[in-house]
C-alpha cells in the first residue's frame, strides 16, 4: 500500500472518543488526509496511539507509512510499538551512573539500538547472577549522558525471563562490571495480542522519540 492508503488503514481502528492534549480526535486526521498532508496525518495518529492502546494493525501501518516517508526514527519507534504488541510494556526509571563509575564515556544511544545486559533476579546454580538482555529505549531523548536519569522502556530477548517483574521492583543495567546503570520498574504491562508470549503504555507524544 501507498502512504495515503496505510494512514487511511492506521486511521480505521482509532476509537472516535480518544483525542489528544489539544482535543484532536480521528476526524482531524481526515482533514489532514483530504489536504494531502502526509506527515500531519502521521503525527496525529502517532499522538492518538499514544493515548490508548491500539493492535498490532495499527502500528505495522503507522511502521509502512513512516518509511516511506523516510521518517526513520519514527519507523523505528512504530516497530518498537509492534513488538510491545505483541510482547509487553515494560518501563523503568533508568539513572545511569556517572563516567567516573563506569566504562561508558559516551552517551547511551536512546532508539532501540542498544541491547544490555540486565540483573532482573536471575541466579546461576553458583548463585552468581543471571544475566538476561533487553534492547533500551529512551522515552523523549535521543541519548542519555552518563550520570543521567530517564524514562525507559525494555524490550527484553526472551520475554518469558521477565514476567516476574513488578512496578516497584529494582534492576540493574550493565555493559561491562561494574554495573553501567540502576532503574526501577515502573510500569509493567501484558501484550495486547491475543496468544503472545509474555507480558504495551506510551509517552504522551507517543515517542519516546524526543
């Protein structure tokens, strides 16, 4: 499909009643899609879907569109709403450690390219801990300097490691020893599709992008 036609296929599975922070619902879409205004059209979609809950659908057409509108980190953040689609929400309250304490001298890269190993509570039958990987996104910044503190949200390799996980609950970020960072679960959400593996609640603009 076309830009116009998978914004369009976005747009049909937007519940009427949800709207943003400035009272935008789906029918300011159309207006957007009438005027051939592509990328309007995407920013409110992606701003609705950051309002609620939307399937899987949704976001593979928002994923599509995005690409071909060669908005690559917006794409990326689509994709990375499919796979908490289909896998879970997890989101914590990272503080990375300051450069002194740690290996990292550059900042953490943000869009879901960076995979880290985490202790979630796992121990080896040694005792010694178990460590298990989850790609890192960072909710409104590209990066985070060392020392710093935000919002992020773990896609883990193998989910069914972390369904333990609840809000509350301390976990520790490492790339190397000592440990690179420390975060506290947040939020802990169950797939939105039915039959997934394990157990998605965006930032308010959707992005996490910044």
């Amino acid at each position: 499909m076309d830009v116009p036609e998978l914004l369009e296929a976005a747009s049909l599975v937007v519940p009427e009643e949800i709207a943003t922070e400035n009272d935008l619902t789906v029918s300011d879409v159309w207006e957007y899609l009438t005027r051939d205004d592509w990328e309007g059209a995407f920013g409110l979609l992606e701003d609705l879907g950051g309002a609620r809950h939307l399937p899987l659908g949704f976001w593979e057409s928002m994923a599509d569109a995005a690409e071909q509108l060669g908005m690559q980190r917006s794409a990326a953040w689509c994709r990375w709403r499919c796979h908490e689609s289909r896998y879970g929400v997890i989101r914590a309250d990272l503080t990375l450690r300051p450069a002194s304490e740690t290996r990292r001298r550059t900042p953490l890269p943000g869009a879901g390219t960076l995979r880290p190993m985490w202790d979630i509570g796992h121990r080896t039958p040694a005792g010694e801990p178990d460590l298990a990987i989850a790609a890192l996104w960072v909710e409104f910044t590209p990066f985070l300097e060392p020392g710093g503190r935000a919002t992020a949200r773990l896609a883990p390799l193998t989910p069914s490691r972390w369904r333990h996980l609840r809000p509350g609950q301390a976990i520790t970020l490492h790339e190397s020893r000592p440990p690179a960072g420390t975060a506290v679960v947040l939020e802990v959400q169950d797939p939105a599709e039915p039959g997934a593996l394990h157990p998605p609640a965006p930032p308010r603009h959707a992005d996490g992008r910044g």
